[in-house]
C-alpha cells in the first residue's frame, strides 16, 4: 500500500497555508514533504503508510530534542518556535497510545516472555515492539515504562 494520503493531505495543507500567508506552517510543511520525497528516493519507491509515519515521528522526535536543548541554553524563542513545529508535524500522526493500554500490553509481553528482571529486558522489548507497531510511542519511555515494571514485578 502506497501512502499517497498523507502526501496528499501534506500537498493539501501547503495550499491552505500558502492562501492563508501562514509562514511558519509553510515551512514547517515543507519540510515533511521534502522528508518524505528523500524517504521515496531512499527506498526507490513510494513509502508505505508505516514508512510515511516514521518520518513524521522522526522530525516530531527531533523538533522536541532541539527545545529541550534550546530551552537549557536559555533560547527560549528557538525553543518556542521548535515546539510550534512540532504540533505542527503532530497533526499528521495518529493518536498517541493511552497509558492504561500501553501498560496493559508491557505487562503482557512480560508475562509471555516469562522476564523476571530487568537484566532481562531485552526479551520483554522484543516481545512487545511488534504489538507496538503503527502506534505513536517514544521508544526510550516505552524501554523506561518496562524498566520501572520489571524492578516491581
């Protein structure tokens, strides 16, 4: 399955922003869509839906590094405007997974993994990142989630 929603959506977008006289959301737009024209050259074909996603977390993932780090180097303007991006990008993801269901999972791939401590975290990861799939999770919060409940199990 070809992905051509979200560029299609993207393309949209760019035409609100464009009459609308939007620069930042322009930019910002621009970005996604030059991001997913290297990700289709890359591959040498067109990025499937999970594919598609990935660049967007990716470019949420690194507009949130750059205000965390703006934000300790007392460039709160960089930082403010990096955080407008990334809402921005957001826009395009799904809805991110909700606590209770995230726990519910980890706990499931412990058990079926048979882990008992956390020098063992790398079976529940392996076990639980499939089921992961597709949905919009930090990967360091998830290992850190799993962490907390292998110490507690």
């Amino acid at each position: 399955m070809t992905d051509t929603t979200l560029v299609t959506q993207v393309n949209d977008a760019l035409t609100v922003a464009l009459r609308a006289r939007d620069q930042e959301t322009l930019d910002t737009l621009r970005m996604l869509k030059a991001a997913l024209i290297n990700k289709r050259v890359e591959l040498k074909r067109q990025p499937d839906h999970r594919e598609s996603l990935q660049v967007v977390s990716s470019l949420v993932k690194q507009r949130k590094d750059s205000v965390s780090q703006f934000a300790a180097a007392g460039r709160h303007e960089l930082a403010e405007k990096e955080a407008r991006e990334a809402a921005i990008l957001e826009r395009y993801l799904p809805a991110a997974l909700d606590p209770a269901g995230l726990a519910a999972l980890i706990d499931e791939a412990i058990a079926s993994s048979g882990a008992r401590g956390a020098p063992e975290i790398g079976k529940v990861m392996k076990a639980l990142m499939p089921k992961l799939a597709g949905q919009v999770v930090d990967g360091k919060a998830v290992n850190e989630l799993v962490r907390s409940r292998l110490v507690v199990s």
